[in-house]
C-alpha cells in the first residue's frame, strides 16, 4: 500500500500560513513552477464510484484490467494512501502552439504521414510533471509540516473527477477536463496531503448543446455524452490494446499512429488552450511530420534510441509496427507503401505479420 512520504522541515521553518491564505501561497508557488492553475477537492465521491461501476459493468474499460482491479480504490484517496484529508489538484499545459495544432489537421488529411498525439510528440509528461509537484509539495512543506504523495497517471486515482471537484474546469462530453480558460490540452497531477486545506469551488458544465466530439470520433467511441467505450477508442486501440486490431476498426484508424486527438480538435474551447512553455513538450525527432513509411522503417535499435524518454517508448517496437502497418494499410497505394510492407511481411512477431498481411491486402484489392 502507497504511504506518504515523510519530509523534515530546515531548522526555524513551518508553523506558517493556514486555511485560504496557504492556498493563496500554494496557488503563487505552483504558478512560478510553471503550473497553469491548482484547486483543492475533498476525498470523498460516491457519485463517482457509482460512474465507475456502471462504465466496468459495461465492460467499456476492454482489456485494461487494472480499472476493474482497484475497483473503487481509484475514487478513494484515503485508501490509496491512508491519512489522505485533501487532494491538491494541479494542471499543466502542453499545447505546443498554433502552428503545431493548424498542421495537426494537415497531418490527418495527408494518408501518407504519420499522426502522434500532440501530448506524446516530446518527453513523456509523467517524469516533467512528477517532479514538478514534487517541488510544489516540498515547497508547502517548508511553510507548513505536512505529510504527501504525488500522483500523474501513475496509480489508480480519479484525476478528472477530483479536478472537476476542485474546480479546475468540468468533465467535457468526451469525458476529458475542459477549461473556459486553457481548453483541454493540459496534463493533470495530484498532491495527496495530510493538510485539512480550504476546498476550492466546483465550476458548471458549460459544454451546452455541442455535440461536435461525438460527431467527430472516427470510430464512435463516445457513445453517448460523457461516455466512451475504450474498446472502440483509438487512444486504446494504439497504447492500450496488446493483441491485434479489430479489423472492423482499421480503416478508420485512418493514419493515427499513437493516440488520437479529433475529439479535442473540433472542441471549441480550445480556442483558448494556453502554448505550452515547455522545452520538454515540444517535438523531438520530426514525430510531427514524418511519413508512416519513414517511421515503418525503423530498427529495434532505432526505435529504442529516438523513443528513449518519449510516452511512445511503453508500447514497444511490435506495437508500434502494428499501428504503422495499419496507417500504411489505409494510405494511398504506392511503390514505396508496397515496398516497405513488403519488406516487413516475414516478421518475427505474428502480431506484426498479421497486419502487415492485412495493409498489403489493402492494398491489392
């Protein structure tokens, strides 16, 4: 079971600020440490956990089957880590600027180059940001003593349900977190602490009559406001999903080669998403406008170098293979397409060679 970690504080420190004026500090701290906003939520959220059980009863969560493993641990901080009494919400942008996201619809409609997810086009988020609340939760310590966790994507907590609850912004229909403010394109992290700070307020659902996400999932995986089925979610389809690619879905993979980004492209909040300032978010090695048949080609070795740091790196070189083989299945028949499927339809790894097989298939047709 998680604990908090311990931290002692420098001779002559704590016994500082309390109540809605450490939160005022907290809120200037996390500010300078590049954070685009932070809240406070409470630890309790039976709501939530009536959600949850529905979504699994559904049998939405597919083939992740660490979300039915923790049940409703995930919407129970104090049993993740006992002695929890807040959850300090945190929010962190990586939008990386209006050119990237004006080529991101360029990327989609050229079948011959590849489409990452602009949150996975730079270093991946969970050691930038893990560190950043680090300091933030140091940096508390040292006004007042308290006893903490932090937490990205990296255990099983309700993330979007405690910064709605924290007022962060609200659960969009595409059951992602959006600000009037900055969007959607923003990481999201938490402090479990010890602290009986001051909650911040809930915001409203301000999503209205829109429906433009539902409308522009490729695949339909939001089946209905504020639910996806994972199943059918490119996101799951390319990071989550081990085995093969329901064939059904292929073609409308189209070329998304890791991740999926039409559901926030088309939301009109993000008009509004702030340029992320960091280095570490922007693209690295051309991810933003290589072809599927440049990145096909890649080696083990190739991959393992230029993915090295990336949130790409988890999914493995048959994986990648996978998705790349699909995305050269849907795009335009070519000597060079043909040629780099070819080269790869005697794989060592069957996962690859079925799709390979099916893309070649594709394209003979």
């Amino acid at each position: 079971m998680a604990q908090f970690d311990h931290q002692k504080l420098p001779a002559g420190q704590g016994g500082g600020a309390t109540g809605a004026a450490l939160v005022d500090k907290i809120r200037a701290w996390a500010r300078e440490l590049g954070f685009g906003a932070i809240g406070i939520a409470d630890i309790h959220h039976p709501e939530a956990e009536q959600g949850l059980q529905a979504w699994l009863d559904a049998g939405y969560h597919g083939q992740m089957d660490y979300m039915a493993k923790h049940g409703m641990r995930r919407c129970r901080p104090a049993e993740l880590v006992p002695g929890t009494r807040r959850v300090i919400t945190a929010r962190l942008d990586y939008w990386p600027g209006q050119d990237q996201m004006m080529d991101a619809r360029g990327q989609l409609d050229d079948p011959q180059r590849a489409y990452v997810s602009r949150y996975a086009l730079g270093r991946d988020y969970h050691k930038v940001l893990r560190q950043r609340l680090k300091k933030l939760a140091e940096r508390i310590g040292q006004e007042v003593p308290h006893q903490w966790r932090v937490f990205t994507d990296s255990a099983p907590v309700a993330e979007v349900e405690l910064a709605t609850r924290s007022g962060l912004g609200w659960r969009g229909k595409h059951s992602l977190l959006l600000s009037r403010e900055a969007g959607s394109y923003f990481f999201l992290g938490e402090i479990f602490t010890d602290l009986d700070l001051p909650l911040t307020d809930a915001l409203s659902d301000h999503c209205g009559q829109c429906t433009a996400c539902l409308d522009s999932c490729p695949t339909g995986a939001i089946v209905a406001p504020y639910q996806v089925d994972a199943r059918r979610c490119i996101s799951y389809l390319t990071i989550e999903l081990h085995g093969a690619i329901p064939e059904a879905l292929r073609p409308l993979i189209g070329n998304r080669v890791y991740g999926c980004d039409d559901c926030q492209l088309c939301c009109p909040w993000n008009r509004f998403a702030h340029p992320s300032a960091e280095e570490d978010f922007m693209p690295r090695h051309g991810l933003d406008a290589a072809t599927l048949v440049e990145l096909f080609g890649w080696s083990v070795e190739t991959f393992a170098e230029r993915m090295a740091g990336s949130p790409i790196y988890r999914i493995g070189h048959a994986r990648w293979l996978r998705n790349l083989a699909v995305g050269l299945g849907n795009a335009a028949t070519s000597e060079s397409v043909v040629a780099a499927l070819a080269a790869r339809a005697d794989h060592d790894d069957p996962l690859v060679r079925e799709h390979v097989q099916w893309a070649l298939a594709q394209h003979q047709a």
